[in-house]
C-alpha cells in the first residue's frame, strides 16, 4: 500500500468517526496509531502524520501550546 498524507490522514479521519459512531461515543489517539501502524506496517512517516492530524488539528495542541501546559502544570 502507497502511504500519502491524504490515504493516513483519510485513514485516521475513517478510525475517528467510527469511534465517534460506537456505543463509547469517542476515540483514543493510542489505539488509533496502533491500526495506523498495522495498516502501513510500521511506518514512521504515517505515524508522523497521524500524531501530527490528532495533536494539531483536532487537540489544538502546538509546541508553543504544548509547552505552556507543561510550564502551568509544573508551577501547580
């Protein structure tokens, strides 16, 4: 299988919506790199990709983003 951002990026949208469609109402970005990486038999480039999809577009996660959470957490 040719690994492309859209067919990961489609894949993992896919995995998504079917979590969303299931009894539990959701997903976990865990499970979802693991059948990311079944599918492109352990690729890192579409791991890349998929972390990167989950993190930035759908937590709102950036570095900069990821950085002041972790600076708030530690002065708590």
């Amino acid at each position: 299988m040719q690994t492309t951002r859209k067919s990961v990026v489609d894949y993992v949208k896919k995995l998504m919506k079917e979590g969303n469609e299931s009894p539990i109402h959701g997903w976990v970005m865990s499970e979802i790199l693991s059948k990311v990486s079944e599918r492109y038999e352990d690729s890192e480039d579409a791991l890349q990709v998929a972390r990167y999809y989950i993190t930035v577009t759908h937590a709102g996660l950036t570095i900069q983003r990821m950085g002041d959470l972790t600076r708030n957490f530690k002065g708590a």
